[in-house]
DNA sequence: TGCCAGGCCCTCTTTAGGGCCTT
C-alpha cells in the first residue's frame, strides 16, 4: 500500500463501448480525491478518442461528436490524469469496468500507478442487502443522498460514486470497533461472501 | 462475413449457465 492511506481517488469513464480490448477509447474521465471524509480535489475532461463515438453513446451519455472534436486527444488527458492521481488507492462503482480502461489509456502513453483498486459495488452487494439492485442511481435514491445533476456524466458520476462511498463507509463504521473504516478491512471485506460478512465485522 | 466484454456471484454448480453491473 501507498503512503498517504486515507487518501482515496474515485473516478468514473465515459467510454465509446464496454471493451477496451475491441478498441473502445474513453471519452470523458472525471474525478475526485477524498480525505479524512471529505472531497479535497476534483479533476475532469473530455477527450478525442480520435473517431465518430455511436449515436448510442451520444444519446446514453450526451456526450456529441462536436463536443469531443475540441477535446484534447486522450494522451495528453491521461498524462495529466496519470499526475493527478499519482499512488492514491483507487475506487470506482464497477472496478473491473474502470480498471481495464484506466490500464489500456495508461499503457498507450506508458505511464502507471502503485494505488490499490476497490469497487464500491462488490461493497454495496455485501452490505446494502435490502437494496432493490446496485446500480449507482439506484443506490443513490435507496441511500436518500442529495444528487442534482446528469447521471452518465464523469464527473457527477464520480461525485456520487464518493458520497455513497462515505455513506457506505459510515455504515460499516457503525459495526465495528474501530474509528475509522482501515483499507485492509475493505478488501477482505470485498472478498467475504455475503454470508460471513456480519462475523468479519463483528471480528474488527 | 460475422463476430462483438468480462469479472463477480448464485445455483437446479464444479464436465455450466445466466443475471448483474459498467459504456
């Protein structure tokens, strides 16, 4: 783990598709660092994937082919990105989703990053049991958390994914004896099937 | 031309299938 351990970096893609692998680029990245329980630093741009996105993508995320021709291409937005997140631990509703774009963009310009990923779903799933699914904006309105703002848009996405975080993260709070919720905790805790999650808890 | 993601998790499971999530 990295040095600054109550520092945490929440991040959401826009993308053209779902598979990096089968040449999907991300299109918009958004943002924000948290610390001691509250948002200390945002960060967000589009980016030119450098073709036409689908009229899917622009009607899901209403992200336009015009609006990305003025971006900057996505090298140059992910070398900043690459600085702004520099070895925070990392955390994204979908992980895997997130993941495996931020490592395609980043290994196109070979840059990298030391934090460890968590994935505030694989954490809800175990938590919020009465949840009717766990999906952001659902999880959102299930939680009651103040949101005003387009959904499928970086940043905003990444601003949610944060505060269900904190939310989540005082929940958690409440069951164990400890002031704060320790990093190693959630990843056990990420890997604990659900029904063994009210022991690992009590444990700590 | 025709293909088209993949990790997690449950179950009528493990020699597998399918729903959930992300764009």
């Amino acid at each position: 783990m990295h040095e600054n351990a109550n520092s945490l970096v929440i991040l959401d893609f826009e993308t053209t598709g779902l598979s990096p692998t089968n040449g999907d680029r991300a299109i918009e990245i958004g943002a924000v660092r948290i610390e001691n329980g509250e948002i200390t630093d945002k960060f967000q741009s589009l980016m030119n994937p450098g073709f036409r996105i689908s009229s899917f993508i622009e009607q899901y995320t209403g992200i336009s082919n015009q609006m990305l021709t003025k971006a900057a291409a996505c090298d140059e937005v992910m070398d900043k990105f690459a600085d702004f997140i520099g070895d925070d631990n990392l955390l994204a509703h979908n992980a895997s989703f997130d993941k495996k774009f931020l490592d395609s963009e980043l290994d196109n310009i070979a840059r990298n990053y030391r934090g460890e990923f968590i994935c505030s779903l694989l954490v809800s799933r175990r938590i919020n049991l009465d949840a009717p699914n766990h999906k952001l904006g659902t999880l959102i309105r299930y939680k009651d958390i103040a949101s005003d703002g387009a959904f499928h848009r970086a940043l905003f996405d990444a601003e949610m994914t944060a505060k269900l975080w904190l939310n989540m993260l005082g929940d958690i709070e409440e069951k164990i004896n400890h002031e704060f919720v320790p990093f190693e905790l959630i990843k056990t805790l990420s890997k604990t099937p659900k029904n063994g999650v009210s022991k690992l808890l009590a444990a700590w």
